[in-house]
C-alpha cells in the first residue's frame, strides 16, 4: 500500500493523519518486520475504529474501504480538483497526472487484504469490505453526503480504467465540486472559525408554506438572479414573529441546491469573522447565502456598525458569489429610542437627527426588503386547513378543526403560521 500512495501527486496531501497514510505506514512496518504483530494488529484497529467512526457519522455501507477512497477523493481540495470544479475538465498537461493518481486509486480500490489477514490472524478487512449497516434515520447522519459517496463509489468499482475514473470523478467535481461545499448544503462556525456542516436540514419547500404568494415571488426571483450570475440585493425578511420567514429562507436553500446555493449560518457574535468567511469562499464555484436569522441590535451593541461595512461600504466589494440575507422582527433592526430624534440634546451632536440616520442605515443595505405579516383570521384558517391536510389521521371535521384552532391560538399568542403549526402538532400528537 505504501508503495501506491508514494506515487501520488496531485492527491498527495492527505496529511499525516489521514486513514490512508497511517495505513500505508502500518503495511510498510509489516512488510519490514520492524513491530512485532501484536503492535500491529493495534495500530490496524487504531484505523479500523477510525473508518467505522466515519461510516457512522456519513452512513457509508457496503465496502467501507471503497466509499472511504471516494470520500478522499471527493473531498480533496488541491490545484487540479478546484480547476475541474470552477471550469470542468479541460485539455491539458495536468490530466496526465490526474489520470495516474486515478490509477493509484482503481488499485488501491481493489487492494488484496488477504496476505497481512492471514499472517496475523484478524479478519476486519474482510468485514469492512461486506459490511452491512445498522439501518439508521435520516437525521442521525449526511444522507446526502452517504447517498453521492456510495453512488460514486460504485462507479469508481465498476470502471474499467484509469481514464474512466478520470471521467466520474470529474464530473462529479464539475456538477457537485470539492471538498465540503460539494457535499453539503449548509454550514455554521464553530468556536474556532471553521465551517461545520450542517446534518439534519429541515426539507421544507417554498410550496409548504401556505400563503405570502407575493412574498415567495420576491425571494424567488431575487435568489434566481442572484444563482444565475445577474445582479441582485441583499435581502432582509422582516415583519411579525412566526410568519415564515426563516421557514422562507430555509425552503429557497433547498429548492436552489441544485443550482449551487449554498448556506452560511452566522450569528451576531461572529460577524467579526465575515470577512475571513467571505475571503474563504468568494473563488468557489457556488453561491453562498450568508444567513443571519433573528437580526436586531440593542441601543447599546454596535456591532451593526462592522457588518454595514461588510455589506456594503468597504474597501472591498462583496463578492458575486455571495449574498446577505437576514431576518428581523424588526424593519430597521436597531433598537430606536425617542431620544434619537432629539440627539443635539440628549447625544450632543451638532446635527439633529444624525443618530436615527446612522441606525436607519443599515436596513437600507438591504435593497430587497419582504415584509411578513401576521394572518388575518381568514388565512390563518387557511394556513391550519393546508397544514392539516397533511395528517390524515386527525380525523376532525373542517367545523372542529376550526373551532380548537381559535381556542388554540387565544391561549398561544394570536393568529400565525407558527402557531397554526404547533397548534396541529398537538393534536396529532395526541392521536398517535
């Protein structure tokens, strides 16, 4: 094994820790004789416990060892993936190196596990190689991720040369691209300022939420220009709390994935870290949503002041690939006092009115503004009728299921869509 991955070359940054490097370090040792077979057999359950972690977390199946090789190659950021990704694969010198990596792989898919089993009388090759998964829910682990590594590891199987290979994995780069950002849909930071994928995305599309046709058109035109390459805002979604407008932006992701939109979770803590996410993705072949969900300042938090620069205002300008898109119960996010209309007074500032301006500036960043508002008591029975449409099992006369929902909504906050759909999870919670 250490004698393939010493021939790759545009896939050699594997880094020290990778699956496959310490595996090719274990079999050098082996075929050396320099440990002995207890440390061994060790050092390969060190690697076997590791692919098992990982089959669990990206629901791998079938032959581990084949779906972990793809995911390697699926996942590889180097020169040549990132070129095949922005532009396809191209004519070129470098495909000759390409295919020889490619090659390095087929072989390294079809790597003979027998002799070091036999010599040390383990079989988790030979596990790992049948393996059959405990059936697991979709929220559990990266369907998605699970679903496009196992497809392309079964072609990667069936392919009959290098050049073959060199046309899967391509094409895979060309219509998913590399790395995480092929892979996933949605992401948020962690503590550290790296992006963290996000597992379980709720499915929900545009069509599911009923009503605010006027409002769905906005955000589906502005996301279609702004996914096809023409110009388009920055979008701010505001209005009264659980009409739908995170639900909005959620749905828009999942119906433009295929498209290439992509989604970047920030909260208002780590918006000094904008502009190192910006940096990061603005030569990507996707287009990211930079998702601020709940935005609003206090009088006292100034924070709006950096992200106004970041959104427009800076030196640099914000990238064609990524668009701002925020929701706020609030239309001009920050907090406004009374004061702020008498700032000569109560701020000593020489210019009346100069306060609310700078707080007003912000939301006008936003050049497409879609207000959400709370139903009237006709759409909020609508909104309970299309939503109950979906439980069959309720098995409540339309009469009924009107009249709990007013006695619901009474108790729980008022007529809107969030409370319809709580209203309808408990009583189909209380039938099952």
């Amino acid at each position: 094994m250490y004698r393939e991955t010493a021939k790759l070359l545009l896939y050699s940054n594997l880094g020290e820790d990778a699956i496959l490097t310490r595996m090719a370090d274990i079999f050098r040792d082996w075929e050396a004789g320099t440990a002995d077979k207890s440390t061994l057999i060790s050092r390969i359950y060190v690697q076997v416990k590791r692919l098992l972690d990982l089959a669990t977390v990206y629901g791998f199946n079938r032959n581990l060892w084949q779906n972990y090789l793809t995911f390697l190659l699926m996942t590889n950021e180097n020169s040549f993936t990132l070129t095949a990704e922005r532009q396809g694969a191209s004519e070129g010198s470098v495909n000759h190196f390409a295919k020889a990596d490619f090659a390095v792989f087929q072989r390294l898919f079809h790597f003979a596990f027998g002799p070091i089993e036999q010599d040390l009388g383990i079989d988790c090759f030979t596990v790992l190689t049948n393996y059959t998964a405990i059936p697991k829910k979709a929220q559990m682990y990266y369907r998605t991720v699970s679903e496009k590594v196992q497809e392309l590891s079964a072609a990667i199987d069936a392919a009959d040369s290098a050049d073959a290979v060199f046309d899967l994995v391509t094409e895979h780069y060309r219509d998913c691209g590399v790395g995480m950002f092929g892979l996933n849909r949605a992401f948020r930071l962690d503590d550290n300022g790296e992006l963290v994928a996000i597992n379980n995305i709720d499915r929900v599309v545009l069509s599911d939420l009923i009503g605010y046709e006027v409002q769905k058109k906005t955000l589906r035109d502005n996301t279609e220009a702004f996914v096809q390459g023409r110009s388009c805002n920055n979008m701010l979604l505001y209005g009264d709390a659980g009409t739908g407008k995170s639900t909005s932006v959620k749905a828009i992701l999942n119906e433009y994935y295929d498209q290439g939109l992509r989604m970047i979770e920030l909260y208002k803590h780590q918006f000094g870290l904008l502009s190192s996410v910006i940096a990061r993705v603005k030569n990507r072949n996707y287009r990211f949503m930079i998702f601020i969900d709940d935005l609003s300042f206090e009088e006292h938090e100034v924070e709006y002041k950096f992200l106004k620069a970041v959104i427009e205002g800076g030196v640099e300008t914000r990238p064609g690939n990524v668009l701002i898109v925020a929701t706020s119960n609030r239309r001009h996010l920050v907090k406004e006092t009374w004061k702020d209309k008498n700032d000569m007074e109560f701020e000593n500032d020489i210019h009346r009115s100069d306060t609310m301006e700078e707080k007003l500036s912000l939301a006008a960043r936003f050049g497409c503004s879609i207000c959400y508002n709370n139903p009237n008591r006709q759409q909020y029975h609508d909104i309970v009728k299309g939503i109950a449409a979906r439980y069959p099992e309720l098995g409540l006369t339309e009469e009924q299921l009107l009249l709990e929902a007013n006695k619901w909504e009474i108790r729980h906050g008022g007529v809107s869509g969030r409370t319809a759909q709580q209203f309808i999870n408990y009583i189909a919670g209380l039938k099952k």
